[in-house]
C-alpha cells in the first residue's frame, strides 16, 4: 500500500473520530478567572539583623514587594449517558520573571522551577460518570480538588503553606488540586465518600556531600523510593433539624520510603547493611465533626480527629539520623458565628479555637506532633505563611459587616500559643519552631517559651460590577516571647504584609 493511501485512510479515521466526538458532546461551557495581586511583605523573618540563628535552613527577605498574575481557563464537556468530563489549565507566575532557574520567590524560599513563569499546568482534568453501574453510585476520576468539613485534613495536595508552583509565593497558590479517584454513593440524606489519591511517586537520589556528586549508581547507589498514596471514607449525615449534619471519617496516608544507608547513621542499628531504611510511615487518623443551626442566626460546629501509626523522624537537621516510632496525636477544632440578620449592614461575629497537639522533640519512641495532612485552612495569613498547622493553640475572633451592597469588611483576630516550647539554643536537634521533621525550608529560632504571638487581618472585597471583584487585605503578626532568644543581639520586629487585588470571572 502506498504512502498516499495510508495518509489518507489516516485522515479518514481522524475525521471520523472527531466526528463521533463532536456528535456525543451536548452541551460545552467554558469559564475561567484571572487574578492580579500586588505584594508587599516586611520582615518575615522576624529579627531585625538577617542571621543564621533566625532562619537556620534560609533567610526570607527582609522586604519584598512585586506583582503576581494567576490565570486560569476551565471547559466543562457533557457528553451523552451521564458523562462529563472537565479540564483546567493554570498559570501563576510573578510580573517580569518569565523565566528563571533556583530564583527567589516572593516569601524568600528557593526552589528549582526550570519552566518557571511561563509554564502551564494542568489544574484539573478529570471524568465523572453519574450512576456508574448502580444508580446512586458516582465514579470521579482524574485530577480533581477535594475539600471535606473545614478543611482541617483535606484541602490541598500540598497544603496551602507550600506549592508545587514557585511562579507565585507558596502560600498564596490557587492549586489545590490531587490526583484521585472518588467513588460517591448517594443515600439521601446519607452520603459516603471512597477516596484515593497519589500524592507522590518519585525516586529521589540522595546527595553526597563528602563526593560534592550525586551517586548515581554502582556500589554507591544512594536512592529513596518515594510514593505516597491517600486512602480514605468520607460519610457525610445531613438532619433535617436546623440544618445539622455529622460527618465520619477515616484516612490513611501512606509513604513508601526506602532508603539506602551507606554510612549507617539513620538506623537503630547502626548497620550500613541495613538496606530498606526505616520502612513505610503510616498515618492513621479518625475523626468526627458536627455542625449546624443552635438557634436562629447561630451556627457552630466542631471537630475531633485522632491519629496513630508509625513514622520516622529526621532527629539532627543537618545530619540524616532518622528514628522510626509510634504516633499518637490528636487535634480539636470548635467555631461559632452569629449573624444580625435584622440590620441593614447584616453584621456576623465568630469565635474559633483550635488545638493540635505537639512534642517537646525528645525521642521518646512516641512522637505526638499533630501531623497536617493535606490542610486547607487560614487562620491569619502570616501565621499561615511562616508556620506549620501544627502543635499550636489558637483562639480566633473573628467579625464582617457590608457597609453598602456591594462592599464587604471582615477582620480576623488570633491569639496563638505552643503546646510544647522548643529552644534552639540549648538543644541544638532543635529545628526550629514548628519544624518537626527538620527539613523546613522556614525555621525560626525559639527561646522555649509557648507563647507564639498575635495577628490580626482586615479584608475589604468590593464588588465593582458583576464579574469584577476588587480588595485589600492588610495583614500584621506580632511575635510573642517564644522568638526573643538570648544571648542573640538583635530586635524582634513585627511582620506585615499589604496585598491589593484585582479578580475577573468570567
């Protein structure tokens, strides 16, 4: 058969797939948003004079100011017998850096990001097949966001304290997306949720820094497996009184961790023939939240998870001595709002406490540091942007009010406080204030004390037309005695940041 024959066979079987194609589509739409922000921040790390005690694995600018654009497009495709598939492309990148190679971002945190500002990902790209095989069974397949409760556990893939992107500052990216497969079975007013995802599957080679060489094969091979899978069951009970409902849940978050010890220090052991490393780390965690209408205008909720497992822990921040032990962690969440629905200006007041569990960093063989999963949440937006969700006591007030229509205040108080205290200083295993593995990229000295500091933030959103939104948020943290280490000569020094914004929907 010729050349000429083959390519147009070729052609034939593409039209005719596009055809088909086109013929199964009902019904397209199209929709996307684009943000534009202007940042400035000051003094994330909180001390007047940069030094290697006040950020031990890297300095955050002092100062930094720039302009950051997160674009996004989304098509959402019905197709016949109940199918539908969805697909989101996003791109966050800050202004004037199309490109760049271990670049700075705006919180002052490295990382490598050879496509850099200019890449376009793939945010979401998933199928959903309504009552698959059984009529109240729905099967979502694909890269998908999943948000369950308040999103204490499951919200982002990487939590919104880091990003895979580094075209904006981690904690301001909009990826929130997983690889995942859920299965929904609808038993109104009973909904269960089956949950898997991968998190992460890589090899990882580890870094010889007496050869200054990566090792790369041979007698030398030095690698970590790395793959972590989620599993989970969501079961969500609506009541019908005062719009109430109790949610169930169990998850299981697994990382598969082999490592190749040559040197024999990360073992109980001590044998550098130890291959296999310390095994998989298991993290189990049980919970329950309920949440409703008390009274008239008031809503409250509140939420008790619980964790158990193994896991294996980074005890030196600059050697890899790792130990594995037992988890036993738990954390307690609780909110209340009111809203003054009879006022022109519908004004709302909430309180909010939150208590995740800590360590004071000894090996004890049991660690008890709340592990954050998948967090979602934003307490005060520097708080967020410089700590772990974790072993930490927080009280929240919080308030909102629309002086006309089409404008809307809220502010957000938080007092936050230490479960356990570390000090950096007379422990040098210390990493730094939540840091409980000893591989964050932002470490903060501590003087032992609990108490972490305040935060307040003030938002205003106003809403320029329909589509157009407009705001200002102001945000300012004042570190408590937990950062005033002695002897050190240097000044604790407020944080703040000022953001402005510009979003259209479209």
């Amino acid at each position: 058969m010729s050349k000429r024959w083959m390519l147009i066979f070729a052609l034939m079987f593409l039209v005719g797939l596009t055809t088909y194609a086109y013929a199964e589509t009902q019904n397209i739409k199209v929709s996307g948003d684009i943000l534009l922000r202007g940042i400035a921040r000051n003094n994330f790390s909180l001390v007047e004079e940069e030094t290697l005690w006040a950020t031990p694995f890297s300095r955050p600018k002092t100062k930094v100011k720039g302009l950051t654009s997160t674009a996004r497009v989304r098509v959402d495709a019905d197709l016949t017998d109940d199918v539908s598939a969805t697909i989101r492309l996003l791109n966050e990148r800050s202004w004037g850096k199309e490109n760049y190679v271990h670049d700075i971002d705006l919180l002052g945190a490295q990382g490598d990001n050879a496509a850099g500002n200019a890449e376009v990902t793939i945010d979401l790209a998933y199928i959903t097949l309504k009552e698959f095989l059984y009529s109240p069974l729905t099967i979502i397949a694909g890269r998908q966001e999943l948000r369950y409760g308040n999103a204490l556990l499951i919200g982002d893939s990487d939590t919104n304290l880091f990003a895979d992107e580094f075209g904006v500052p981690m904690d301001l990216s909009s990826r929130k997306s997983f690889d995942a497969i859920r299965a929904i079975l609808d038993y109104d007013p009973l909904t269960i949720d089956l949950i898997y995802a991968k998190i992460d599957e890589h090899e990882l080679w580890w870094y010889d820094t007496t050869l200054n060489n990566f090792w790369v094969g041979g007698m030398n091979a030095a690698s970590e497996n790395i793959d972590q899978d989620l599993y989970g069951v969501y079961a969500h009970y609506d009541l019908a009184e005062r719009n109430a409902f109790v949610e169930g849940y169990y998850l299981l978050k697994q990382d598969k961790v082999t490592v190749h010890d040559p040197y024999g220090w990360g073992y109980p052991d001590g044998n550098a023939a130890n291959d296999g490393g310390p095994g998989k780390d298991i993290v189990n965690t049980i919970g329950v939240l309920i949440g409703g209408e008390l009274i008239e205008n008031l809503t409250g909720s509140v939420e008790y998870a619980r964790q158990f497992g193994k896991k294996s822990y980074l005890l030196h921040p600059f050697m890899p001595l790792i130990q594995r032990g037992d988890l036993s962690a738990f954390a307690v969440q609780a909110n209340l709002d009111y809203v003054f629905g009879d006022m022109e200006t519908t004004p709302s007041i909430g309180v909010g406490y939150t208590y995740l569990s800590g360590d004071d960093m000894l090996w004890t063989g049991t660690q008890r540091t709340w592990e954050p999963m998948f967090e979602d949440q934003v307490p005060n937006s520097i708080v967020n942007a410089l700590f772990y969700n974790t072993n930490c006591e927080a009280w929240h007030l919080r308030g909102a009010m629309k002086p006309r229509e089409d404008m809307t205040l809220s502010a957000v108080i938080g007092w936050y406080r230490l479960n356990e205290g570390i000090d950096t200083l007379n422990d040098p295993m210390m990493a730094g204030i939540f840091s409980p593995y000893g591989s964050t990229k932002i470490a903060y000295a501590s003087a032992g004390s609990k108490d972490l500091g305040m935060a307040i933030d003030l938002d205003l959103v106003y809403d320029y037309t329909e589509d157009v939104q407009l705001g200002l948020h102001w945000g300012w943290f004042d570190p408590g005695d937990a950062f005033d280490v002695e002897p050190l000569e240097y000044s604790i020094k407020d944080a703040t940041e000022l953001i402005g914004s510009m979003k259209v929907t479209f």
